[in-house]
C-alpha cells in the first residue's frame, strides 16, 4: 500500500532528522530520489517553494511529496508520518526533562551529531547550486544570471542586516529579470 | 479566573495557528516570534521553559517548529495541549501547500515561473551557504568536529551513504571521543 510506505518513509525522516529544516531537506531528498518518488528538479522546485510559503519547511515538502504521490490522503499521512515520532519523543523528554538535559551520554552524543548535521546543510546548498547557476553538462561554466544572484545573497546574508526571507524574496524578483 | 480546559486548548490553538500562519522561512524563524506569543503576550510559561523548549527542540530529531509546539502545549495543557498546538502550527502550511500542489501542474510550464524559481534557488542557495558558515563557525572548534564534517558531506554529497548510518556514527564517535578524553582527564588529575 503507496499510503503505509509513505507514511512509514515519512515518520523515518522524522526520526532521524536531526538539525532542522535544511538538514531534513538534504534527508528527504536522499530518501524520495532513491525511491525514484520525485525528481531532481521537482524536489528543488518544491524546496524553493517552501522557502517563500509559512510554515516549516520539512512539513512543507512532507505535503506536497504525498500529494503528487497520493493525492489528499497522502499528504495527509506524510505531514501526519514526519510529525509522530517528535510526537513521542518530545513528551517522553518534557517528561524527565532534568535527565536528559543532565544526560553526559546525550550531550556527548550530540557533540558527534551536529558537525554532521551542518555537513547536511552544505549538501543542500550543493543541491540549490546544482539546481540553479551549476551547469552539469559543463560544470567551468555557471549560468551566469543565477550565479550573480547567489553571489548577492551571499554578500546580502554576509553584510546586511536584511531578513533571509527578504532575500529570497529579493532573488525571486531578480530571477525575473536575469534568469 | 482560571479559563475552562477547553478554553484554553481553543486559545493554544488559535496562537500556533498564527504563528503558523504568519512566519515564512521556516522553523527558526518562528523561535522568536513563539517566544514572544507565549512568554510575552499570553504569559503561559516563563522565559527559563522556553530557552528549555528551544534547546530540546533542537537537540531531538523533527521539524524544530514541531517539536517546540509538542513541548510548550505539552507544558500547559498535557497530551490534548501538545496535540493541539502542534495541529494549530502544521495546519496553515499544510493548506498553502496542498493547494499550490493542486495548482502547479497549471503553472509549472509557466516561463516566468520558473524564471522566479531559479532565483529562488540560487538566492536560497546562498543563504544556505551563509547558514553552513555561521554554524561551521560556532560547531567546528576542533580537530574531531572537523573532520566528522567533511567526512559526513562527503558522503552524503558524493557517495550517497545511508543518512541513518552517517547519524548513528557521529552520535557513536561524539560518545566515544568525549568518553576517552574524559578519561584522559582523570588520569592526568
């Protein structure tokens, strides 16, 4: 059944989704393009989309991914999948919140988890470069409109002050113009 | 005046809801704006809980957003109060989305969409960018966060190795190499 593996697909990238939504992100791409449920490009197009809609993106493309899969309900049980295990953990921690905030064990363990939960990150910039300005065919040459909007993202997010979603905002309009 | 149960998970609902609603860009975006609904305005919780919220939040695996919403409704109003807020903060983006996925197809050939989408991705591209520099920062401050770096991006970039078991391996080396240095430690003392 298309709606209990996705489910389960989804409630696995909700467990082992450590490090936020960019990191997820580079998650859920390894787990549909393996699966062959979504394409390269979709994926990313849909990854754009949840950067300029509310909402976090991880749910973001657990709805969208269930829906081309299986219409209603499945994206239904997709945001329902990634949302579950927190479910469980998240109140089993508030629960005993002084063990686990004083866990040597966890803290420890953490300190192994997040360097690799910022390589996850960079492997999702990789993926939008790829996506954008990278050209695969000829990789010396980039796409030259794209590639100066991301240099000016670059140095907005660098030197700025001005909010990332204005950026994004901001490059979607230049897009427009230059790509 | 104590507000009746159902008050209450009404009114936590209705306060997720909204923040669901109103912050683009993700589950850090919304921290401050959760912090200033509920510490500030409605005045649930104190301002210690919510740093606690923020940092299990971020330590469990899950969307951020999520998680914060499990543990802050969780606090208030028990398993009913978790339930709730999480429906409230899922439930504006799960709408935008379900009717932009019943849409794209429409537009997706659309040239100037997919113009605007390209910039998306290469302004998001350098965001992201920025993101991995400012946490590389704060992350890699010796030899062994370094190379588990590099290590875990080469394989998920190139080699394509399970994320499962690039995880368990840094949780497993964190464990080890903070085990042995403590050690360490108590014999040189």
């Amino acid at each position: 059944m298309i709606l209990i593996s996705l489910f389960l697909v989804f409630a696995k990238i909700g467990l082992i989704g450590f490090g936020g939504g960019y990191a997820i992100l580079t998650i859920i791409q390894q787990e549909l393009t393996q699966r062959g449920w979504i394409g390269q490009q979709e994926f990313a197009n849909i990854a754009a989309i949840s950067q300029i809609t509310p909402g976090p993106i991880a749910v973001n493309a657990a709805t969208y991914v269930g829906y081309r899969i299986a219409g209603f309900w499945g994206s239904f049980v997709a945001t329902v999948g990634v949302s579950l295990p927190s479910f469980v953990l998240v109140i089993l921690v508030a629960h005993f919140i002084l063990k686990f905030k004083e866990s040597r064990v966890v803290a420890s363990c953490m300190k192994g988890i997040r360097p690799v939960t910022v390589a996850f990150i960079a492997s999702a910039a990789i993926f939008f470069a790829l996506e954008s300005f990278i050209n695969i065919q000829a990789p010396l040459f980039v796409n030259w409109g794209p590639f100066v909007i991301f240099v000016g993202a670059v140095l907005a997010a660098t030197f700025t002050k001005i909010n990332v979603i204005l950026i994004v905002l901001l490059s979607m309009a230049a897009g427009l113009i230059l790509c | 005046m104590k507000k009746s149960k159902a008050a209450l998970l009404w009114d936590l609902f209705a306060t997720f809801f909204k923040i669901g609603a109103f912050t683009i860009g993700g589950g850090l975006a919304m921290l401050p704006i959760i912090e200033r609904e509920i510490v500030d305005k409605k005045q649930y919780i104190p301002k210690e809980e919510i740093v606690d919220a923020f940092a299990i939040s971020q330590s469990l695996p899950g969307v951020i957003a999520i998680n914060s919403a499990f543990y802050i409704g969780y606090r208030i109003a028990g398993v009913a109060g978790a339930l709730v807020t999480a429906i409230g903060v899922i439930l504006p983006s799960f709408i935008t989305i379900l009717a932009i996925a019943i849409l794209f197809d429409t537009v997706s050939g659309n040239v100037y969409v997919s113009k605007a989408l390209t910039g998306v991705k290469a302004g998001v591209a350098g965001v992201i960018a920025v993101t991995v520099v400012r946490l590389g920062k704060s992350v890699i401050k010796d030899w062994f966060a370094l190379i588990l770096v590099v290590l875990a991006f080469v394989l998920t970039t190139w080699f394509d190795v399970s994320i499962v078991i690039i995880i368990a391996v840094g949780a497993l080396a964190g464990y080890l190499y903070y085990q042995v240095r403590r050690m360490r430690r108590h014999d040189i003392d």
